[in-house]
C-alpha cells in the first residue's frame, strides 16, 4: 500500500483510543492513507508492559506493509523450532523445525521479542509522521458518538473532535463500551510474567526455540529474547479462587503451589525470576460486527483472546493493515474517504478469522492443560507426523497476506470500483 500524500489540516481526522501495540500500528495504517490521527494514551509516557511475545509470519507480513519489518527483525531472535513437552515426565511430544523449509512455505519466519522492542519500533515509525500526534496521560472519561463527528473527553477536561474513533484500548475498552457494551469472559486462567539474564537459565534449557512444558491444569513457557541474552519465562495455571480482570504484582509462592506434580527439570525455572508480574486473563464472546458509523475496534478491544496461540499482537498488527486496507477501497474517485463504509468493510473482513482465533485458543488451552486420558491423546497427537502435517495445520494462520486482507468481507460491503490494495 503506497502512502497517500495530505496535510494535516486537509486530512480527515481519526482519534486512535489506546497506544499500544495494535494502536500504534492503527496509527500507521491510517496515516499512510492521508489520514490525519490523534492518538490518545492513558499513561504517562509511552511503553509497553508484559516480557516477550511470538510473531510468527502472519504478523512479519502485516509488519512489512506498515513499513517497520525490518526494524523489528533487527532485535528479534529467530527461532529454530518449535517444542513441546510433558511437564509431569520429560517426554517430548513434538518438535517442529521452523527453518528454511517452514519460511519457504509461509514467506517470512518464525520469531520472538521483547513486546517493549516491538511497540519501539512502532512508536519510532509513528514518531516519523507528520499526519500522526501522539497525546498522553489522556484517559477518556466521555466518548460521544452521535452527530457528524465524535468527541472525546479526557479526565482533565481536555476535548478532542474528529471524523472517526478507533477503540485500541484493549479488553477494558471504553470505545467497546459504547459500541457493545457485553462484559469480558474471566478465564479462571492466571498468567505470571518474567524476564530473566541468559547465565540464571539451566544451561540445558537454553533452547533456540519457544518451549511449552504442558502440564495438568498448568503450563510454562521459555524462550530467548535480545540476542539470547534474555530469556522470557511465562507459567499459566487455573486459579482456585474467584479471578477478576487485571494485573498486578505476582507472588512466588503462588506459582510454586500450582506446579507440585510437575517434574523437577521445568520446575526449577520457577526459582529463576526476582519478581513477577501477573495477570488475570479474560476474553470475549466472538460477535458479528464491532462498527457502527464512524467507531470501529481493533485488536483487543474487538476480539480479546488468551495466550495460548501467541496470536494477540499478531491479530492486531493484521488489523491495522486490513483496516488501511478497507481505507483504501471505500475512497471515492474525487479522493474523498467514506469511513463508516470502511469500517464496516473492515470489520466484514475480519470477524471470521478473529473469531476463529478465539475459539482455536480456548482448545489449544485444553491441550496444553491435558490431564488422565486426554493427555494421553495429547501426546499421541503428532506422533509419526512429519513438520509438512504440522505446516498445512496452520496454513490457514500464517499464511495471511496483506494483499489478499480484505478477500472475507461480505461482498455486499464491497465498493463497485473498489481497487485492490495490490493495485495502489
């Protein structure tokens, strides 16, 4: 997709709510259309929260397109493969290679990064444009969605108007709140966090790849981040108690009393972090459209999942794509934007994947959490199968190219002379 070229004050005007990953790339899509945004964060400075993340090459596509894929794989670790393992008795249950065969297949590669060197990257190439103004500690209290325009109200009385809105704020969207109004799904499901040096990893767990040590009603995950000079490590378990949405500070006993019955090789890695972070998951119930008129949703804030794909990010730099996309096609021959056509055509284009996103995650945490005989049948699942099974498995996930974003919309919301994004 080629830049458009406006001025600021000739440009339609999209207020971006939330400035994480997925707003930050909102903000490139839409400016690289000739769209003029105001992004609004609520903290203090911009950042991002949380340890490593994995990209695989659905998100390197969408990267490329906003024009920052390079700068993301300059501090990315490429992985050699994928592994997973049972936690109670050391098995491995399957490895699977993503190397040159797996990049030949998918067109770019598999990854990990530190979340904080992803959204920099982001934030740098939002930092380069002009059509793009960042504002922060901007938490809105008051979204007014009626009328010609929407306007924005922030918790120091500051008012922002504008064409559009964007919700990138994630599960406790305010945006999402207007538009929808349904109440996150708790999972039940608790995630600690932690970033530790390379020389406090066993030695004979320093793996090139990310590992999911599969365990009962429990799992941990490593792997390497910033050269291998960091290793990312995640424990998931189902919490005992009553879970409210949220993160806050974690307590090393807590996970130790969640992972008695697992083998000592992966439990050591609960001694290794100082501190941990944790986090009360949720999602959503999938539904058929997130915009009306001149709102729209984007990444968490309109299909919020769990971890166990390491999709999230993923499906919100997809998003933004498919949403300059969308852009793009409703744009009349005069060069005149008709955004409540395009954001439905977005949200056309993205439910169904999404949606199968979600529900695919919620299995792949059954999977991961097998216990008596289904994880017997875990383990047995790829026994004999070589990577090319594993590889059309996932087809339908990594595959994805931003030229091809915008093929599942209902093609009644397709424009007549729509020009597809390849053409631009």
């Amino acid at each position: 997709m080629n830049p458009t070229t406006r001025t600021p004050k000739s440009a339609p005007r999209v207020l971006l709510i939330g400035g994480g990953i997925g707003g930050m790339a909102a903000a490139l899509a839409l400016a690289r259309q000739g769209l003029a945004v105001e992004l609004l964060e609520q903290s203090h400075a911009i950042g991002e929260i949380g340890a490593g993340l994995q990209l695989g090459p659905n998100a390197f596509a969408a990267l490329d397109a906003l024009g920052v894929g390079e700068a993301v794989r300059a501090g990315a670790v490429f992985t050699d493969r994928l592994v997973m393992m049972d936690a109670v008795d050391c098995r491995e249950v399957a490895s699977v290679p993503v190397g040159e065969a797996f990049r030949a297949r998918f067109g770019n590669p598999y990854a990990v990064s530190h979340r904080a060197d992803l959204h920099g990257a982001l934030y740098a190439e939002v930092q380069r444009q002009p059509l793009i103004r960042v504002h922060t500690g901007m938490q809105v209290e008051v979204l007014e969605l009626g009328g010609a325009q929407v306007r924005a109200v922030a918790h120091d009385g500051r008012i922002f108007t504008a064409d559009a809105v964007v919700g990138c704020d994630g599960v406790k969207s305010v945006v999402r709140e207007k538009l929808v109004g349904d109440a996150p799904r708790v999972s039940g499901h608790v995630v600690y966090r932690a970033v530790v040096p390379a020389e406090d990893m066993p030695a004979d767990l320093r793996w090139n790849a990310p590992v999911v040590w599969a365990g009962p009603d429990c799992h941990l995950v490593h792997y390497p981040l910033r050269h291998g000079e960091q290793y990312n490590l995640v424990v998931t378990f189902h919490s005992r108690d009553k879970e409210v949405w949220g993160v806050s500070d974690g307590s090393k006993a807590e996970v130790l009393s969640y992972f008695d019955g697992v083998h000592a090789r992966p439990r050591q890695l609960l001694d290794r972090p100082t501190s941990w972070r944790r986090w009360s998951t949720a999602d959503r119930e999938p539904i058929a459209n997130w915009s009306a008129g001149h709102a729209t949703l984007l990444g968490d804030a309109a299909h919020p999942m769990m971890q166990y794909l390491a999709q999230g990010a993923c499906m919100a730099l997809e998003d933004a794509v498919t949403l300059g996309a969308a852009v793009q096609a409703c744009r009349a021959a005069d060069g005149g934007d008709d955004l409540p056509a395009a954001f439905r055509l977005y949200a056309s284009a993205r439910v169904a994947r999404t949606a199968r996103v979600v529900l695919s995650v919620r299995e792949m945490g059954r999977l991961y959490h097998a216990k008596g005989v289904e994880r017997a049948v875990r383990n047995s699942l790829w026994v004999g199968r070589p990577p090319e099974r594993f590889y059309d498995a996932v087809e339908w996930l990594y595959a994805w190219r931003p030229d091809r974003c915008l093929d599942e919309a209902d093609a009644a919301l397709r424009p007549e002379r729509r020009r597809h994004p390849a053409d631009a």
